[in-house]
C-alpha cells in the first residue's frame, strides 16, 4: 500500500512539474504576443501622427490667420513630435531582447526620416507663415520622400514578422499549447 502512495504522490508531483512548466511557458509565449501586440499598435500610431502633421502642414498652407498658423507651428507641430518621439522608444522597447541588428537599422531609418520630415515640414509652416506658400508648396511635394521611405521601412518590418525567430517563437507558442491542454486533459 504505501508503494501505491509513494507513485500517486510521484505522479502528482510529475503533474504539478509539468503544470508549472506549462503554465510558465505560456506566460512567456503570451508575453511575446504582447509585445508583439504593443509593436502593432505603436505602428498604427506612428502612421497616425505621421498623418496629423501632414494634415496640420497642409491647414498652415491653407491658413491665412497668422495667430492660428502660429499656434499650429508653435503648439500642435511640437507636440506631435513628441508624441512620435516617445511612440518610436516604444516601439523600439518592444522588440525581444537581443535586438538584432536589421531591427535596429530599421528603427533607425524610421528615426532619421521623421527627422527629416519634422525639419521639411517646420520649413513649410515657417515659409507659409511669412506668407511664401509658392515655395512652401514646392517643399510639400518635395516631402512625398518620406511618404515611400516610411512605406518602404514599415514593408521591411512586416516581412521581418514572418523571420525565422518569428517562426521559432509560433512553434514554441504552439508547443506549449498543446503542453497545457495535455494538462488540462490529465486532471
């Protein structure tokens, strides 16, 4: 009788082991699809902002009340930029650690050609707000380089969800899945 006891209480121990193992690799699993979630979002609101100050260089050209260009160019442009600012660090936190060395590249770009955009369309509101909209709407059409270089990089980016660390990571997510509901099936 007591050998019965000693192998029901191995195999409930074997069943909590396997349990807590599950149970920890689907919390990493699930912390991965997290991340991976937050990465999405902070793309949708990298494109939004993007398109906010594209929309706010367009009223400046439109405008002709100084006082209401000034407040777009001094306030709603620079809060923008922060926003962008702190939505990119995001994204780039969100990222598995190691990040690798395309992923950085990529964040980069993205960085450098906001810059670029923020410095083309500061540019525009100031030639606007001194009332030279010829210039300030040859620089708009100028700006469409950032429109194909933010294309491009967010391309990049979705062909980089489909990587072999990607793929690895389903079939772990997967595997431990298929852990759980074994599991589940055993109590």
């Amino acid at each position: 009788i007591y050998l019965i006891i000693a192998l029901m209480v191995v195999v409930a121990a074997a069943i909590a082991f396997l349990g807590l193992y599950s149970a920890n690799q689907m919390s990493a699993a699930m912390v991965q699809l997290g991340m991976q979630a937050n990465r999405t979002i902070s793309l949708n609101v990298i494109d939004r902002l993007a398109m906010e100050r594209r929309g706010i260089t367009t009223s400046v050209l439109d405008s002709v009340d100084e006082s209401s260009m000034r407040k777009m160019l001094d306030n709603d442009m620079k809060n923008i930029e922060r926003l962008m600012a702190e939505e990119i660090d995001r994204y780039y936190d969100n990222f598995p650690k190691p990040v690798t060395a395309a992923r950085q590249a990529n964040v980069a770009n993205i960085r450098k050609m906001w810059d670029d955009y923020v410095k083309i369309t500061a540019e525009i509101g100031e030639l606007s707000y001194q009332n030279s909209n010829e210039k300030a709407s040859r620089l708009n059409r100028d700006g469409q380089a950032f429109w194909n270089g933010i294309d491009a990089e967010v391309e990049t980016l979705a062909r980089s969800l489909n990587a072999p660390e990607m793929r690895t990571f389903n079939i772990n997510a997967n595997k431990t899945r298929n852990d759980l509901l074994r599991y589940r099936m055993l109590l």
